[in-house]
C-alpha cells in the first residue's frame, strides 16, 4: 500500500473542521429528532464522500 502524499494528507486534516462545523449547524437548525438524524447523515456522507476524494486523488 502507498503512503498519502503530503497533500493528501493535509486535504484530509481540513476535513475534520468542516465536518464539525457542519454538524454543529444540525445542532442549531433542526427542531426535530428525524430532522436532526437526516442533517447528521448527511453532513457524515458529504464528509466521508471529500475524505475519499482526498485519499484517492
């Protein structure tokens, strides 16, 4: 297996901010539990789907 490149890598820190920052807007936007796990889903699979991008490019 490969090591990440150095940008790779640093492509992949940014990632964990961003995934913070978007679900602490699920925290403060969503009124109700279904809307809340949806936001959180969300913001997880738009994460993971950068993160991806991050190691494969």
């Amino acid at each position: 297996m490969t090591k990440p490149s150095p940008t790779s890598r640093q492509c992949c820190s940014l990632e964990k901010p961003r995934l913070v920052e978007a679900l602490q807007k699920c925290d403060m936007c969503t009124t109700t539990y279904e809307a809340f796990h949806q936001c959180y889903r969300d913001a997880a699979r738009e994460s993971g789907q950068r993160a991806r991008s991050c190691i494969v490019a």
